[in-house]
C-alpha cells in the first residue's frame, strides 16, 4: 500500500470517526429548565486475549441517569468498570467480533444498573501483528420508557 493510499484512508477514517451519530428512536421529550445528568469513565489500556491474538483496549463508557434518581440509585462507577472488566476477562466466544462484544456489554450494564437510563460504550482497539489498523465500535442502548415512568 502506498504512502498516498494509506494517507487517503486514514483521512475517510477521521471523516467517519467524526461524523454525528444517527438514532432511530426519538430523542426523550425534554421541557426548557429540565436536569439532565451523565457520567463517563474510561478504562485504559485493558488487555484482552480475543480473535487469537492479544488485544489493546480502551474502553469508553458514559451514561446518563434516570429522570429524578435517588440518591441511593445512584451506581458508583467503579461497579460498572469492575462488571466490564469481569466480563471480558470471561468473555466466552473467542470468535465474536467487536460490536457483538459491546452490545453485550450494554446490555449486560444496562440491565444491572436501574439509575441508568442509557448508556453508550466505545471500544477502540490497538492495531496488532495481524490487524495492523486501530479500530473502534460505539453502542448506544436506551432503556425502554414504559406508561408508568413516562411523564405526560
């Protein structure tokens, strides 16, 4: 690959990296003055034996809570780092690819956690001897609003 074709690639990478995400459900209805509440953390540099190869990872999490949480609902996010990090380290399938990896950590979290109202998880992975590319898959879950805990 030349110089100029590796230069062009990583410039429609960028492009794409920095496009806006797309949903398909509506955005949640908010009035002017509403609270909205979000925490993020990042778990650096977790190593993980996956696809046959040793992998580099960096692991992006960020949600955002209920409507009105209590205080006691609130998770501490050394609990979700922990679930995730016990997750991968008995991840199962050696064969599943990146994005079916992080739908299962959404929803592994999302479930858990009831203060969360939803929760997004970018996984970027490290280039290695096989697949000499960065890579990264972003996975956004809402939790379902049900007439109970809609507001009318």
């Amino acid at each position: 690959m030349s110089l100029k074709s590796i230069s062009r690639t990583l410039v429609i990478l960028a492009l794409v990296a920095a496009a806006p995400a797309v949903y398909s459900q509506a955005p949640e209805r908010r009035t002017p003055g509403s609270l909205v509440e979000e925490f993020s953390f990042l778990l650096k540099d977790f190593r993980m034996d996956h696809q046959g190869q040793a992998n580099n990872l960096n692991i992006s999490i960020s949600y955002r809570y209920a409507a009105n949480i209590k205080k006691a609902d609130y998770p501490d996010f050394r609990w979700l780092a922990k679930d995730v990090e016990t997750f991968l380290t008995n991840y199962p399938n050696e064969d599943d690819y990146w994005e079916i990896v992080n739908k299962q950590i959404t929803a592994l979290l999302l479930k858990k956690y009831t203060g969360v109202a939803a929760i997004t998880c970018e996984i970027k992975v490290d280039p290695t001897s096989v697949v000499p590319y960065t890579r990264s898959s972003r996975v956004t879950r809402e939790r379902l609003l049900t007439r109970s805990n809609r507001k009318s």
